[in-house]
C-alpha cells in the first residue's frame, strides 16, 4: 500500500488544485466589471488608426509611452486608416471556438462588417489582458462585460469623431457593417474616421449603452471558425507547426514510474547515434507540475530524437517512484465503501430517522476508472534562450502562468519571459499545466539555438494528469409519496498530501447544488496516491454525475414513479441548507433546471413505446454554470450491441455567441463522454500505467459515433456561460438509464466494454 | 539525394536523412510541410494521412527511402483536386472543425473516398474513416460534410 507523502508531488498538487479554483472563479451573474481607468487608447493620432486596449486596475500603463509596434500588441481593436479592423483574442483557442466568439462580441457592440474583419491571437501580457487562460468553461463569462465595452467604446469614439466632422448630435448617426451614417445623408467608413477617433477623449465604460439580445446581428447566428481556412488547407498553427531558422529538436524521457530519478544512462551510446547532437540528464525541480527528472536528446530532426529514446537504456532510482496499483485501489475502496466515515462532511436533516421511516430503501455501489486526456497534438514547445531572455511557443491553456513557472524553472525574472501562444490541439484540461514547457525551456537553457521539445503519444499517456478513479457507495429513501427523502453518499477517492482530496478528486461544489434532498448525508474516504491527477473536461462532474444520475433513476423506480416526474420533484424541493448562498457566484436556479429537464423528454419523446429491446434514458446535470439535460435512445442486441439512436442535448448557458461553435460543442461533448463511458481506462500497476498508445485506448471512431445528436438551446437573459464542458456529464448516466430500460441491467460500474457491451 | 514528387513539384531530400525516416517527419521537419500531423506514430490515428499515388496512406509508417517516383499529395496540396477543394469547402461551410488537428488526416481520407465513391452510403463513410481519430468528436459532422460534398459532384 502506497503510504509515504511525497512532498514536492504534494507541492504540485496543491498548483494544481488551486489552479483549477482559480479558473473556476468567475461571477455567475457576469463577467469582473471594468472602472473608469481601465479602459485605454493606445495610439493617438498617427498611422496606427485607432488602437484600443485596456489597463488592469492598479497597472502604471503609460500608453503614450508605449512605442510603435508594441501598441498594437496591447490591444483588443485596431482600426487602420484602410478600414482594416484586427482584433485581438487574448485567451488560447482548444477547440472550443473562443477566437471565433471574442472577435464576434466584439465586432457586434463595434457594428463592425464581421466579413471584414481580422483574427489575431494576442501576446501573452496578463498586464494589459488580465486572465489568459481557457478552463473551466469561463472565457465567456469572464471577458463578456470587458470585449463587449471595447467594441462599443470603440464605436462611440468613432461616432464622437464623425459627429464632430459632421457638427450634429452623435445620437441621430447610426452604425453598421463598419459605416457610419446620418439622416441628412452623410456617411463614412470606420477606416477614414480612424485617425481623427483617435484623438477623441475615451469614454468611461460604464456610459456605454450595450445593445439588447433583440438588436443583435452577429451573436447567436451559425459563424465558420475564423482560422478554418487554415486548417483546412494545413497551413502551420500549432504548436507542433512551430519552425524557427536553426532550429534542433528534443525528445526527452522520464521515468516510467512517476517519481523515479535518473542514476545514469548509456550517454555514450546515445551520443555517437548519427544526428544526435547532444544528450544530457536534466535534474529538475522535482514538481511533477514543472520539471521531473531525465534525459534529454537533442538531434537534428524529430524522428532522430525519438529513434535515439528507443535506444536510451536509463538506470532509475525508484525509491521514491509510484507504487500505485489500480486493481488494489478497488479492491481497497470496495471494501472501505461498508464503513461510513465517522465525520461527515455534510449533514441535512436526519438520514437515520429517515431510513428507518421509509417507505423504501436502495443501496449501491458505483465504479468509473482513471482517464488520461490524450489530446490529439502530442505535448510539445519551442524554447529559445538568448540574450538574458526565455522565449517559447507553446500550445498551452495556461500562457499567463507559464510565465510564472518559466521565471521558476529558468531562474529568470518574469519580465525575462516571453510567451508566443499557438493553436492548441485539443485541451480537455491537460494543458492547464505547463509541464511540457517548462521541459522545453530546461533543455532550451543547454541548447544555443531554438529547440523544440517533442514528447511522443506514449510519453503522452506515460506523464498525464489523470482523472481519478473514484468509488460511490449510496443509500436512498423515498417516502410515502414517492419523492426523495433521503440521500447518502460514501465517496472513496484520493489524496496526495494525506490531508485533502488530490485535484479533480472532490466531490463536486456542481453535485452539492443539484442532488437535493431533505436529509443528505455525504462522507469522504480517501486512499493515499502518488500518481498525479488533475482537471478533465467538467473534472469531478465528467464521471460523478454518471454515479449521482444513474441512482436518481434508481431511486425513481424504487419509488415506481415516472422518472422526469421524480427528477422535477427532487430539484425543486426546497432545502434552505442546499441552496447556493450568493446567488452572484452560483446561477444554479431549479427554475432553470426544470426547464432543461422538461424540455429534453418534449424533444426525445419521453414516455412514447419503444419496441423491445429498446431504451431511452435522460439525466440532468448542473455543472460549470450552465444547465443541461441529456437523453439516449438506444436498442440493445442479444450479444450487448449498443445501437444509439439519436441524442438529445437540451442547454441552457444563456444566450448563444455562436450557434455553429456551441451545437459543436454539444455534439462534440456528447460525443466524446459516449467514447469515455464505452471503452476509456487508465490503468495503473507498480506505478507503470499499462495504456501506452491509442490502440489500448479505444477512442471512439466514426463508425460508432451517434448519427443524431439534436442540440436545443434555452437562450435567456442571462450572462453567458461557457459551453466546452456542460454537454460532458449527464451523458453517460443516460446513457446507463436507457441500457437499463432497454435490458433491465443496471450500469454500475465504467467503462461498458469491461461488462461485454459493444457499440 | 532522394527525389520526391509532392504536390506536383520535385522536392530534393539531402544524404543527411536516414531513408528509413517516416515520410510525416521528412514533410514536417526537412520539407516545411507541417499540415500532415503526428498524433501517434503507430497507424492508429490517422492524424499524418497524405495520398501515394492516389491511395490514403499512413505517412508515419511509410519510409522516404521507399516513397520512390510515386506522387505524394498532402494536405498543402488537395486543393488544387477538384473533389479536394469541394471536401475544403464542405468542412468550412457547416463547420467541421474544433482543435482541427485531426482535420488534415480526415480531410485526405475523405477525398480519397471521393475519389473511389462519388456518391458513398454511411458504411462506405464508416470503412473510409474508421482510422481517422477525431478526440474532439466531430464525426457526425464530418460524415454531413462528406455527403454535402458528394451532393456537389453529381
Ligand atoms: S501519426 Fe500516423 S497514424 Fe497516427
Ligand atoms: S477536431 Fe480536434 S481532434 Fe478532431
């Protein structure tokens, strides 16, 4: 049994969990609102046009004592004199559309001529642009309030110039597609007005009139990816595309067993391979976060870098490396889930006097494995160390913290470092951290030219920040009328530090909302684990939503109630303890909730006959500010053969920047959670994680992808919410809700392949 | 010295690269064309997809020293085959893509299906694609944009 607390692994932890606090941490009900200060020009007259970026509060940004070319760099808007408009995208773009959703809110408040206008990702300067980071589906709300008053700030100067060239009210000129115009027939475009709105006084963003849903033209319309041409074409975006003059290439190798250390290698050997260039033990710091031991192979091109890492013979030193062993850790958990915790960590009500007034009781054990990300691009940076300065290009979902964790792992100033982000292929919350790039600029600092670090797919599912597993031990009660009455929850998960649940291993604030229930107990149990975990996709609720929502429906038929009726029931109790205490922080709203849910069993015709053999399963989820239910309909052949039949997603996250981009990510999240639930698991023995490449890791393809996925979208007043990680959780207890009532088989346990189903 | 044909221009591969180097990585690191991705290296994948004379191939498992005379078309190259620029146009017009790494391998593997199937039903989609990984899940729209695309060339 894995007992001893690695400290610097619970140094990382500790990173990583307040990280994904951290990224958590926005206003439900709208984004951080801007002062007067905040909002700045960045050229005046000149050629540039009108440049507008926006100061953080407390920043001595001089604007006019920022020179040239580095203006623009600043900015959110740039209008040119030849009525080019560039704006700027301060957050990574992963896949989930935010280039295309920045530029949108912006140019709408501009009344820009969105065909016209250029995407351009912005420098990594949490100065100037605050939070860059995309995580925990908070872009949108974060920036909502700040790229909505910068497109209508900018249009105000624009109007102030024309009202002044024109001498009439700037109440009586309107905008539209990147053209001003009066009523006396005056008209001009943005780009000869430029200059002269400039020079106008920037407002103060709180005078800004904001446009109501109702007179929007661009936002909640379908829209193409503004970098689509490119990727359809391959021209270089990603990381993995980064080429720079004299540029070598890294592999580089860590043990295999987390926490294992470097005693020697076959450094001559590997040395006298033909296009090897240098090899060389980096130390690190230790912090599985920032840099692990092991060597590092710089050759002259990738596949010689990797042809030479097959050949590297590495003796470990294991005596502090990962013992972990998933097939005990079920074992343990199995048998810890019989004793509850002595200390819950909540109590509501009285669970004892409720099961023993019951009218019916349920208990059950649920199961899901650990998961790796496995991004499509594998974990790569270019680093290049010269003049004093570390500079990278790095597919990350956290630039602005890579540059506090190069300062550390470089021993440079945080001024020293540069950070150029890139396309990022596919996130999923592995590249919340910035392991890969610390990597590339350790080995950068030995290197005098450019390097680019490249970790192969294996590396890739060695070195992850996994999901955990996790083990649920439930009893339920109904009473008299059928309606829920008590819940307990005995939660057997992970710790890093001995003390707290390690990152992604706490049962959600999401769940503490939404299963709701008069007398409510939970308690924890935690085994100690060395191997790190972190945030995937709607962490914690990807896979605790699976246990919570399957013993809803467990419940329901305990209780022999309609299941839609039971769920609308339990989420509209009123349990004082259970609601959220700052409406401002939590939007979870039951009004909300039934919404979703009533419309989902409209939409997949809930309670019509389905032939034998046939299913449809629904469950519900609150989770990253955004309310959505999820229905399966599914038949089920005599050898466990899964065929979906349609897919019925029903969201709520406000209103919709762009429809094309958020029905993508429904489809895409519905998607990728049958793909989890079917066939994805990590397992881990002797501290070795056993799934080495994609051929263990059976990732949906297209032959077993749903046909139907219908998306419906409840847009509202209110703020927006992010829509990345929302469309993941409910799915796969619908999915277990429809096998059952096609089989009478109860799901208990992830992935399905493990209990013979197939899709 | 290696003579390649790709996309229709002769392109030289110097004595310094091993002719057992994959094909993706002579494209990537020796020929700048760094649109084929690697997502695997073991044929799993089908991120590093480019056509052999016609034929969708793994370029991760193909050697340069064996590529010979064959004409290599990537992804820097479909569009200029006409149901190449129809699949690019399909994938943009109901926007197929989300991270887009794989879209490079799927965007070869469809063209080529084009190519053999004018006109291909769901199973004929399913054989052509099954090796083509998109993490993102954007199959049910890649599997639309194969059929808009086939509508156009009848
Ligand atoms: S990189 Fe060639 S198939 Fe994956
Ligand atoms: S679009 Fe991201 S892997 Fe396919």
């Amino acid at each position: 049994m894995p007992a001893k607390i690695n400290t610097r692994f619970a140094q990382s932890d500790a990173y990583i969990s307040q990280l994904m606090r951290d990224v958590r941490d926005v206003p439900a009900q709208g984004a951080f609102p801007m002062g007067r200060r905040t909002f700045f020009k960045l050229a005046g007259a000149g050629a540039a046009g009108l440049v507008l970026g926006f100061h953080l509060p407390g920043e001595a940004f001089a604007a006019t004592a920022q020179a040239g070319k580095d203006q623009a760099m600043n900015a959110f808007i740039r209008i040119a004199p030849d009525n080019s408009i560039t704006i700027y995208s301060k957050a990574p773009e992963i896949g989930q559309g935010i280039k295309t959703s920045f530029g949108l809110i912006i140019a709408e408040e501009l009344d820009a001529d969105w065909n016209h206008v250029v995407m351009e990702q912005a420098e990594i300067n949490p100065k100037v642009y605050g939070n860059q980071g995309a995580g925990g589906s908070t872009s949108i709300p974060r920036a909502w309030d700040q790229l909505r008053q910068a497109g209508a700030g900018a249009k105000a100067m624009l109007v102030a110039a024309a009202a002044k060239q024109w001498k009439v009210d700037p109440s009586q000129i309107t905008a539209r597609d990147s053209m001003l115009s009066h009523p006396s027939g005056k008209s001009a475009t943005y780009g000869s007005l430029a200059i002269a709105a400039a020079n106008m006084p920037v407002p103060d963003p709180k005078s800004l009139k904001l446009k109501a849903r109702s007179e929007y033209r661009l936002l909640g319309r379908r829209h193409r990816g503004v970098d689509d041409p490119k990727v359809v074409t391959g021209q270089p975006l990603f990381g993995i595309d980064v080429q720079l003059p004299d540029m070598v290439y890294a592999s580089y190798t860590k043990c295999p067993a987390a926490g294992g250390k470097v005693k020697s290698f076959n450094d001559a050997e590997i040395r006298a391979l033909p296009g090897v260039l240098d090899c060389f033990v980096v130390e690190g710091t230790g912090v599985p976060a920032e840099v692990m031991p092991g060597v590092a192979i710089v050759a002259k091109d990738t596949w010689t870098a990797f042809q030479a890492k097959n050949r590297l013979k590495v003796d470990w030193d294991l005596s502090e490396a990962s013992k972990d062993s998933t097939t005990e850790f079920s074992a343990r958990a199995k048998k810890l889930a019989a004793s509850f915790p002595g200390k819950p960590v909540v109590d509501i009500g009285n669970v004892d006097n409720a099961f023993a007034n019951a009218a019916k009781t349920v208990e059950a054990y649920y199961e899901y494995p650990f998961a790796a990300h496995a991004p499509l691009e594998p974990q790569n940076t270019t680093a290049h160390w010269h003049d004093g300065v570390i500079e990278v290009w790095s597919p990350s979902q956290q630039p602005n913290r890579g540059l506090a964790n190069l300062a550390k792992v470089t021993g440079v100033k945080e001024d020293k470092v540069v950070i150029h982000q890139t396309r990022v292929g596919g996130g999923f919350g592995r590249r919340l951290v910035n392991d890969y790039m610390c990597e590339a600029a350790a080995i950068a600092l030995k290197v005098k030219t450019p390097v680019k670090l490249q970790w192969t797919r294996e590396d890739d599912f060695n070195h992850d920040f996994y999901r955990p597993a996790g083990y649920h031990q439930f009893k339920g009660a109904v009473d008299k009328n059928g309606k829920l009455d008590a819940w307990q929850e005995h939660f057997i998960t992970f710790t890093a530090d001995g003390k707290k649940e390690a990152s992604g291993a706490n049962l959600t604030e999401n769940l503490k909302y939404s299963t709701i229930a008069p007398n409510l107990r939970r308690g924890t149990t935690m085994m100690p684990l060395v191997i790190p975990t972190g945030a995937w996709r709607a962490p914690g609720d990807n896979a605790q939503v699976f246990a919570n929502q399957s013993f809803m429906h467990e419940l329901s038929l305990t209780a022999g109630r309609d299941h839609v009726q039971f769920l609308l029931d339990a989420v509209n109790t009123r349990v004082p303890e259970l609601a959220p205490k700052d409406p401002k922080t939590v939007n979870f709203s039951p009004a909300r909730a039934s919404a979703v849910i009533k419309l989902c069993a409209e939409k997949a015709g809930w309670g019509k006959t389905l032939p034998q053999g046939s299913g449809l399963g629904l469950a519900w989820c609150y989770s990253h500010a955004g309310h959505v239910a999820q229905a399966v309909e599914l038949s089920v052949d005599a050898n466990k053969r899964i065929t979906i039949h349609k897919v019925t997603v029903v969201i709520d996250v406000g209103p919709i920047i762009d429809m094309a981009g958020s029905e993508a990510q429904a489809q895409g999240a519905s998607t990728d959670a049958l793909s989890t639930a079917m066939g994805l698991q990590i397992n881990i023995e002797n501290g070795r994680i056993k799934q080495q490449n994609y051929n263990d890791y059976p990732t949906l393809r297209m032959p077993f992808a749903p046909k139907v996925i219908e998306a419906h979208f409840i847009q509202s007043d209110n703020p927006p919410t992010g829509m990345g990680e929302p469309a993941f959780p409910a799915f796969a207890p619908a999915l277990g809700n429809a096998i059952f009532s096609a089989t009478g088989e109860r799901v208990r346990s992830l992935p399905l392949r493990n209990l013979g189903y197939s899709v | 010295m290696l003579r390649l044909q790709i996309n229709g221009e002769e392109r030289l591969v110097g004595d310094d690269v091993d002719p057992k180097t994959p094909l993706l990585w002579v494209l990537r690191d020796h020929l700048s064309l760094v649109g084929s991705k690697f997502g695997c290296g073991v044929a799993q994948c089908g991120a590093c997809t480019v056509h052999v004379d016609g034929k969708p191939v793994r370029s991760c498992q193909l050697t340069v020293g064996n590529v010979g005379a064959k004409a290599v078309t990537t992804i820097e190259g479909i569009g200029k085959t006409p149901n190449g620029a129809k699949i690019q146009a399909a994938w943009m017009e109901i926007e197929v893509p989300q991270c887009g790494y794989c879209q490079a391998g799927q965007i070869m593997s469809a063209t080529a299906l084009l190519n053999s199937t004018p006109s291909p039903s769901d199973s004929d989609i399913d054989a052509a694609m099954a090796g083509n990984i998109c993490r993102c899940g954007t199959y049910i729209r890649i599997r639309q944009a194969i059929k808009n695309a086939a509508a156009k060339s009848v």
